[in-house]
C-alpha cells in the first residue's frame, strides 16, 4: 500500500515538473555594489576614480589641495635700490617754448653766438662751411668739468645751438657724478632717416650718437648697461628693468632726468630697436612739437 501511494506522487511530481518550469525567469549573475566614493563623484558632476588611483590608497583626511607648482618668482630687489629708481616717476606729456630743447633748437645763429661767449663755452668757430649746418662750430675743451672724447674730422663738427644742448646736458651729467663722455659722431652729411627720406638731424650737426660714460668713482657705463628689450618702456611708471643692478639704475635715471628736463626733443635708447643697442641718440629740432625718451 505504502508502496503504491508513492508510486502515485511520483507520478504526479514527474506531471507537474514541465509547467512549473515555464514560469521560471533566469536572472544574470549580480554585479558588486558601486564604491560610495564613485557615487558621490559622479553625482557631484566629477569623474570617478578608476579602480587603479584607489585601491590600496592610503585613506586621507579632507583638506584643501596643496598649491600648483608656478613659475619661479622674480629675483628680490633690494629695497635701497628701489627706493633709487627715480626713472619710474612720471613724465612731462607736454613741450613747451619754454623748454631748453625748444628754446635752443628755435635760436638764431647771431643769439646762439652771443649765449656762447656769455656761458662761456669751449668751442671754436668752424670758418668753412659745412652742408647742412647753419653755424659749424668744434669742441675744444670740456663742458661743465666733463670731458668730451670727440671724434676728429667731419664727425666732431656740430651746430652752435647743439653746443648750448650739450651745455644743458653735461650739467645733468656732472650732478650724477659722470666726468668723461665718449661721443661717436654730431655730424653725418645727408644722412637720412632710417627708410625715409627725411633728414636726420646728424645731417645738420644737431644730434649726438654716444657711447661710453666714465664717472669719478671709476664706473663705466655702456648701452649694455641700459637693462631693458626693445619696445620696452624706457621712463615713466610702466618702465621695464631686467636684473636690476646700481650701473643700470644710474644710468637708467640720468637718462630720464635728461628727458623730464627737456633738454632734447629725442632721445634713443637700446629700447628703440636693434641700430640703437650700440649707442644713445640724443637731437634737438626747429618747431619740434613733441619730445620722447624711447
């Protein structure tokens, strides 16, 4: 009997197996749980680490980020020399009449020979004329106690209304301690204007190409000396100084003192372009309207 009852519910299981079967779904293998960390970055609109940056990473507490790596800082320069560099106070933005540039440039020959005997100055006059040039005249000694190394020939001779500017401007020089001045050339017959054809004012004997300044102490200063890239501001308070040193900023604030008191209308510096990184042109004008350190 026994043996009969389970032969039946055998029967019935063996019945029943196939539609069971119809109702089963088989669901893929689960997947681990996302990393909190992941979650919380990809929510916040962050990338989320890859496994590789955080597993085995040590836990570190929140903080801010250490800074970035910049570019190193400018050198320091030394608040005694800072407090010198008076080439980046401001400059005039207007000439006047009444500026010595102007008041020399504008001169006759008649006044200009009379304002050379009353200050006394050393030139001689030049008899013969020279192309170009109203009254020739040379340099024979020095200018204010600064000695003036002039080229012989051609070269050293210059207008007498240069001669009252280099009066003006050997002043200046001999209040910042210089007692020689190397010149290169005043006078340049027909020289031009670079890619013009303007006169230079060297073709009148009224411009200066300089070189080399000596002082009392034994200094020399050179347009190596100058300390600034073409097309960088020469004076004024965006003026540019690389490597600030006591040479460069001596020279750099006579220069510029020279240009607030308008003693020339132009001045050229190595900031000028490449023609000028051997020399400093200084030069006056007739009816000039504007005057520049550059």
């Amino acid at each position: 009997m026994a043996r009969g009852r389970s032969a039946t519910m055998l029967g019935w299981a063996l019945f029943l197996l196939p539609a069971c079967m119809h109702y089963v779904t088989v669901l893929p293998p689960s997947e681990p749980s996302a990393d909190p960390a992941q979650e919380a970055a990809t929510a916040e609109g962050g990338a989320a680490p890859t496994p590789s940056s955080t597993a085995g990473a040590p836990a570190t507490s929140a903080g801010p980020a250490a800074p970035a790596e910049g570019p190193a800082s400018a050198p320091t320069v030394a608040p005694e020399l800072l407090a010198r560099m008076t080439f980046r106070g401001e400059m005039p933005t207007v000439t006047s009449l009444n500026d010595p540039a102007a008041q020399n440039a504008n001169a006759s020959s008649s006044y200009c020979r009379k304002e050379v005997e009353r200050r006394k100055l050393a030139v001689t006059r030049v008899k013969s004329a020279a192309k170009g040039i109203s009254d020739t005249v040379r340099i024979s000694g020095a200018f204010n106690e600064v000695k003036l190394v002039v080229p012989e020939g051609k070269h050293g001779m210059l207008d007498c209304r240069l001669a009252l500017a280099l009066d003006d401007f050997t002043k200046v020089l001999h209040e910042f301690g210089i007692v020689s001045l190397q010149i290169d050339n005043f006078y340049r017959p027909n020289a031009k204007l670079p890619g013009q054809k303007k006169d230079s004012q060297h073709a009148h004997g009224l411009a200066i190409d300089l070189t080399v300044l000596k002082t009392a102490d034994g200094r020399t200063f050179t347009p190596a000396d100058w300390g600034a890239s073409i097309g960088e501001v020469a004076c004024g308070p965006e003026a540019v100084m690389s490597e600030p040193s006591e040479a460069r900023v001596d020279l750099r604030n006579l220069f510029c003192e020279v240009g607030r008191r308008r003693i020339f209308h132009t001045v050229l510096s190595p900031s000028f372009n490449a023609a000028h990184q051997s020399h400093f042109h200084l030069d006056i004008k007739r009816d000039a309207k504007h005057a520049s350190v550059r």
